[in-house]
C-alpha cells in the first residue's frame, strides 16, 4: 500500500491502526519487530484523548520507533529472534547502543502505554492489587494524587509508572526513553508524559491529562494481570 | 557587576520579557495559537516557578544567567536550574525569531560560518540535524567556542551557558513549540524556521556581545 493512501485510511477508518500493524508485519520482510496492535479503537478514549491524538501518537510516533528500531537492528544478533524486552534490556546504559535502547524502550513503553488504559476505565482497582495499594500508599486516592504529583514534576519528556519492588508498590518516573524494565522493577502500570501525549487536547496542562488517565481511562485488570 | 545586577532584578523578582512582536507575527510557519500558549502558559510558567523557588533563598536577587550558572549540574537544585535556564532560554529563542527572518546572515556572521562549516546552507544542514536527532524535549543552538561557531543541542533546559560557550542562536525543540502546528513532523517545523524565521541579524550582534 502505497504511504499516502496508507495515512488516508488513518483519517477515515478507526480501525486503519490495526491495519497498520499487518501491513507492516506482512510487508516488513526482514523487519525483526512489528507494532503492536492497540488494543481499541482509535477514538475509543473520547473525549479524554482525541481520536486526533491518537492517530498521530499510534500511527506516527509509536510507528515511527517500530520502524526505526527495525533499520537500528538489521544485520545485528537482534534482528534474529531477540524479543523487544530483550533489546531494550540489551542496550541498556550502553553508549553506543543510545538508540536502539531509545527506540526499543518507547516501543516497549508505547505498547504498554495502550494497555494501562481502556474506554471505560478509571474506578477502583480489586481484589491483591487493592490491598496493595493500600499497603504502598495508604489508600486510592492517596496513590492518585502522589501519581498525580511525579506526573506532573517530570521534567522534560517522559514517563509515570506504577511499580512492583519486591512486596511494595511505588511511584517512579522516567525520562525520554527510561523504563522500569531496566531498573529491576516489575512495572505494573505507565502514562505517557511526553508532550506529544497531551499537547493538541490539553496543550501545557499536563496535569488535566493525567487526572483524566487516572479518573477515566485507568485499566486497573491490566494493572493487576501484572502483578507478580 | 552586583549594582548591574540589582538594576536589571528589582525586588529580586523576575518578569516575563515583553515577546519582541506580536504572537500572530510568525504566522504561517508558526501560528498565534501556538506562540500563545508557548509565550504565556510555558514562559510565564518558568519564570513564576522561579519567582518562588528562589524567594527567600541566596537566589534572591541574582540575575538568570547566575542562578543558571550557580546552579548548573547540582542535582539538589534541579527545579530552580530549570525554571531559570528555561526563562533564559525562552527569551533568546524568541530573539532567535523575527517576523522578517531568514535569508543571509550579514557579512561578518557570514565569513564566520563559512569558515566553520564551509556554507551557510551546511551550517543550517548541521543546525537542522541536531534538532531533529536531540531526543526528547531539549534545544539546538549556534554557540561560540571561543572564536569558532559550532553547532550544539541540549536536552530539556540545559543550555551552552553551562558549558563555557557562547549562545549566539537557538531552535526549541521541545514538542511544545511545534505540536499545535507540526505534530510528530519537527523536521519541517525546524526546516520552515530556519528557511523563514531565523534571526541573523540577532545572532550576528551576539557575535559582539
């Protein structure tokens, strides 16, 4: 399929997002690494993320770290197999590794992203990660508002995350690329604060965003399906 | 130097520096809406955050560049490094703009940059990629190294202040300064104001400064 047409069917179809993704395994060939499907419609989080954003965060940037990450590992030991938490993993704190680390982790960090929210998310966690939560923070909305605050004191592009260390919980955040993968923490849940997350419904008011993620889109049974 | 200071900081609060035109007049390659929230929500931001984070303590008083310099790689003092290198560098980006940018530098910049990357049109090669290739939110620049003009990018607000070299032009390349208008594209984002934006009448009086 040709690019223009390709970017045509994203502004006409919800469901181009999928076809993105078999597209680009179907015709990568060699690609090592395809992106991951999002797991509902592009306008499935209206109103609190545009199916506007969405479509360039899905289609361009997350697409973008897919497709470069495959140019960055041809002819390498990790076009062969190398799952994508192994190459991030991998490329970990090495110098001259810096982008293909860069572009695994935000494939990795973008395809979590989509599944730490769900339309009709937000509410209260159950069940271990409820008493969890409790435990780590003292409750709910005592864990929203110190997610809340890391969110929002990340400076720069970034990341929010819930985390698994050992038996407690804790909030971390990372920048640009960063991944609790790499911090031996079990990551249980992200928000994605890089700007272009926010920017064309929220523009500087980052916190609006992540108040919404935490009221209304939150998958808390994906949360807790990480739970180890 | 400390009477300068005192003169250009009254009351040991800083205020937002007047935008050198009006926000509708980098339109169309940057439009109204975007130097709107840039100018008064981002700008603004910084230089607030830094009004109080520095009430009350040895920053009070001090102009940006020292508190940017005093407080340059000390990790205890991240939050007013970044309100203040921010404020700083916000102001020279939009002296790095004019609504009547572009075109040549003037002959002395000119001979400058020809010396240092040939042409102008490999300077501004070498500009545009270091924008595109600073990963994250962060800056690209024309500094001086000594006598030599050099191409540098900075991630977030870091800026060559710290480094010993001398600012002369900067590109913001944080996703704010384009997103409304650009989205995911900031190569034609840093393309369009290197083509028609870009000051060299205000990178050439930094050459003097």
């Amino acid at each position: 399929m040709q690019p223009f047409l390709r970017s045509a069917l994203c502004i006409l179809a919800p469901w181009a997002g999928m076809l993105a993704a078999a597209e680009a395994a179907e015709s990568a060939g060699t690609a090592a690494f395809t992106l991951s499907a999002l797991p509902y419609a592009q306008e499935a989080l209206e109103p609190y993320i545009s199916a506007r954003t969405m479509g360039f965060h899905y289609t361009k940037h997350h697409q973008a770290y897919v497709d470069n990450l495959n140019k960055l590992v041809a002819g390498t030991p990790w076009a062969n197999g190398s799952t994508l938490e192994q190459v991030v993993r991998e490329s970990a704190g090495k110098a001259d590794q810096g982008p293909v680390f860069n572009n695994a982790a935000q494939s990795w960090n973008h395809g979590f992203f989509w599944k730490s929210m769900k339309p009709g998310g937000g509410g209260q966690p159950e069940g271990r990660l409820l008493e969890a939560i409790n435990k780590s923070f003292g409750g709910v909305e005592k864990f929203k508002e110190a997610f809340l605050t890391a969110a929002v004191a990340q400076f720069g592009s970034g990341w929010v995350w819930l985390v698994q260390e050992g038996d407690s919980l804790n909030i971390v955040k990372t920048s640009n690329a960063d991944t609790p993968l790499v911090h031996g923490q079990n990551a249980l849940l992200t928000c994605d604060v890089w700007e272009h997350a926010y920017y064309l419904d929220y523009q500087n008011r980052r916190k609006d965003f992540v108040k919404a993620f935490l009221d209304h889109l939150v998958n808390w049974e994906f949360a807790a399906s990480q739970l180890k | 130097m400390i009477g300068n200071d005192k003169t250009q900081v009254s009351e040991s609060v800083h205020v937002l520096a007047p935008l050198p035109y009006a926000e509708n007049a980098m339109e169309p390659v940057i439009s109204a809406r975007t130097i709107g929230f840039h100018y008064g929500k981002h700008h603004k931001g910084y230089v607030e955050n830094l009004n109080k984070l520095a009430a009350g303590t040895e920053f009070a008083g001090m102009t940006l560049e020292k508190i940017v310099a005093a407080t340059a790689g000390n990790p205890d003092k991240a939050a007013i490094f970044n309100n203040a290198s921010q404020a700083w560098n916000h102001t020279f980006y939009w002296h790095s703009l004019s609504p009547k940018g572009g075109g040549e530098p003037p002959a002395a910049l000119k001979q400058k940059i020809e010396a240092a990357f040939g042409t102008v049109d490999a300077c501004k090669k070498e500009l545009a990629t270091a924008a595109t290739t600073q990963f994250g939110s962060g800056w690209a620049w024309l500094a001086l190294d000594g006598d030599k003009i050099k191409v540098v990018k900075t991630p977030n607000a870091d800026s060559p202040l710290t480094k010993n070299l001398k600012p002369i032009l900067t590109v913001d390349v944080w996703e704010h300064a384009y997103y409304l208008d650009y989205q995911n594209r900031r190569a034609d984002y840093v393309a369009a104001v290197l083509d028609k934006l870009i000051n060299w009448n205000f990178a050439a009086g930094n050459l003097r400064g």
